[in-house]
C-alpha cells in the first residue's frame, strides 16, 4: 500500500515520540532523524558510504591583500590533503568518512603519483576587482563537473555527502555572492577570513566595494552573479549540490563558503533546503545572518573558521547518532514503560 506524505510523516513523528523518553528530549537529534527518514521516505533510515569532497580552486582576488596568507597556500595545502595531514583528513579518518580531493581551479601542476581529481576548470579566476572573474563556458563547466562528481560518488552507494572547499581568497568571493542573493550591504557579509586585523579587514571591505561598484549591471541572476564573483570550487560546489538533490542524497553543508555555494542552489531550487544539515556555524561574520536567512538550524557552532568540511566531519557522528536512535531505540510499549501522565 502506498503511504500519504501526510501518513509517513506521522509516522516517523509518532515513532519519534514513542521512543521511551519525554516528548522532544532528544532535542535537534530528533529534527535530524525526521529529516533523514522523510528524505529516504522510511522508517528505516541509513546513512551509507559518507563522503566528503574539497573542492579547491585558486582567486584572482587574492592579489588584492584580502587575505592574511599568500595564494600560493592553496596548493600548498591540497598537497597536505594529498598527504593526509590536514584538519579534515585527521576528522574524516576518525569518523571513517571518505574523502576525495577535486581540483577546481587551482593555479598550480599537479604532478606527483598523488593527484587530486582533476576537474580543473583554468589556473584560479580573474581577479573580479575589475573584471568577471570566469567566463560563462567555465561556469558552465563548473556545474557539469560538480554533476559529474557527484554521481561517480553515488554510484559508490553513499547517501550521504559533505562539501567543503580550499581557497585563498574565497571568503571575499563568497562575501559578494551572499550581499548580491541576498540584498545585503556587502559590510554584513564580510569577515576576517583566515585572520585579517581591523586594518586589512578595512581594506578588504573597500576592495570589495570598489568590485561592486565595478560590476554594478550584474543583477541578481544566481548564474550571473557567480560567473562574475567566482569562484571555480564555489560555482562547483554550486552544481553538486544540485545534483546531490537530484540524487535524493543527505546534503552536508559546511562553513561561510560552502554556506554561500548553497544559498546560490537554492536559489536556482529551494526544495534543496529539505535535503541540507547545516553542520556548523562558522566564525566568519557572515555565517550567522547568512544562516538565519535560510531559516537554518546549525547543529555545531565551535567558533572555528577553517573550511575544508571540517565542520560536516566533527557534525558527522551526531548525525549518526539521530538515525541510530530513531532505529535503535525502544518505545514505550516495547520496553514497557508507562507513558506521560494526562
Ligand atoms: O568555512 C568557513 O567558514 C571559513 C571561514 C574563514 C576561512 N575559511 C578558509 O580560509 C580560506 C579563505 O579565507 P581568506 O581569508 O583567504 O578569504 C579558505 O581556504 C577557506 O576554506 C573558511
Ligand atoms: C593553512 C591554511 C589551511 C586552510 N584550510 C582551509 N583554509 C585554509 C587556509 C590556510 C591559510
């Protein structure tokens, strides 16, 4: 028999509250677990083969002193990946997630026995100070690819999967495409990145001024803006985030950057929003608003600002946890516990 939405959502509700605890004490775990059984449209939840994938790309932008380190770590740091010392290899490892590292963009040739998936679209965008910082084809591309990626991972049997990104520079990118989805003064938007002071956080604020003012035609079309601000791992994350609700697959969002990756699919289709878990909220300034303009519920909030996924690594096993308890655990009829007084 062919059960209602309605009905199935009842369903996991009621197995939700006949869990043997007081109604609701399991907090977030709970909305988690709803999420997951009504995506996977069970009663009988799974989460297979996690995956998390980085997405590094270089910026143009990165030449305009708008970050506290030099572009050139953005290699640097894929080769750590590579290495398997990094943030997010130590968390991926102790939570038994997959990673795999993608080469959107970064402006260096990898060429050791150890290489990332190469979906490199160019050598890092134009600076968008003054010009668009990717052509439409790339952008184009970018979303083919971030497509493609994800449905080599599904094919894996994973249902679950994190985005997270490697960029000098991608804070400021992200920064423009969240005051223009959103309508915001781009002062709301912008943070201290990797660690700016409050003179280099002055001087990126009116870099990226300058850069709106610049491209002041662009209007709020999602592709446009992207195309325009960059950068190739954002416009790719983009994509695979799309695809990976295509996919009916759990959505894993990370920190400000991923963040704006998915404010950017929403906005192209906001039933996106049924797949996402927001796993941590970045220190990054923006983050905050940005979530609260997504109605977003973030499970973490431990005031780091790496990227990388970490976020969707250290968020992972509570996530877990909710579909572990909602399968697991006893109901007050099958524990034979009495149930709340009037
Ligand atoms: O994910 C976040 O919330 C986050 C906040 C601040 C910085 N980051 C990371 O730092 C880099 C971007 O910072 P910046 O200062 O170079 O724009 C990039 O590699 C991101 O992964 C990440
Ligand atoms: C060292 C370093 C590691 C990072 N991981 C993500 N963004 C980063 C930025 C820097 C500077």
């Amino acid at each position: 028999m062919v059960m209602s939405q309605t009905d199935l959502e009842a369903q996991i509700q009621q197995k939700i509250d006949f869990k043997t605890k007081p109604a609701g004490s399991l907090g977030m775990l709970e909305h988690i677990a709803f999420q997951i059984a009504n995506v996977q449209q069970t009663l009988s939840p799974e989460l297979s083969k996690p995956h998390i994938v980085v997405f590094a790309g270089s910026h143009g932008i990165a030449k305009e002193g708008v970050s506290a380190y030099p572009a050139e770590v953005t290699a640097q740091m894929v080769l750590n990946f590579l290495n398997g010392g990094a943030a997010i290899n130590v968390f991926a490892r102790q939570h038994e997630i997959e990673l795999v590292i993608l080469d959107a963009g970064v402006d260096f040739v990898f060429e050791n026995d150890k290489k990332p998936v190469d979906a490199k679209v160019g050598f890092g965008t134009q600076s968008f100070l003054a010009a668009e910082a990717m052509t439409a084809e790339q952008c184009a591309e970018c979303f083919t690819s971030g497509a493609a990626i994800v449905k080599d991972i599904r094919e894996t049997g994973c249902n679950v999967i994190g985005f997270g990104e490697m960029g000098i520079g991608n804070t400021s990118s992200a920064a423009v495409i969240m005051s223009k989805l959103l309508d915001l003064p781009i002062a709301e938007c912008v943070g201290k990145g990797t660690g700016l002071d409050a003179t280099q956080l002055e001087n990126k604020l009116s870099v990226l001024q300058n850069a709106l003012t610049f491209h002041e035609q662009v209007g709020n079309d999602p592709m446009q803006i992207l195309r325009t601000f960059g950068g190739f791992e954002i416009a790719m994350m983009c994509g695979a985030m799309l695809e990976a609700h295509r996919q009916n697959m759990i959505v894993l969002v990370d920190g400000f950057i991923a963040s704006v990756a998915f404010l950017a699919a929403f906005k192209m289709n906001n039933k996106i929003i049924e797949n996402a878990v927001f796993c941590h909220q970045s220190d990054e300034k923006g983050h905050r608003l940005l979530l609260q303009k997504l109605n977003a519920n973030p499970v973490l909030q431990l005031n780091m600002r790496l990227g990388e996924g970490t976020g969707c690594a250290v968020a992972y096993p509570l996530i877990k946890s909710a579909v572990a308890f909602f399968n697991e655990m006893a109901s007050f009829d099958s524990a034979q516990v009495s149930q709340k007084t009037a």
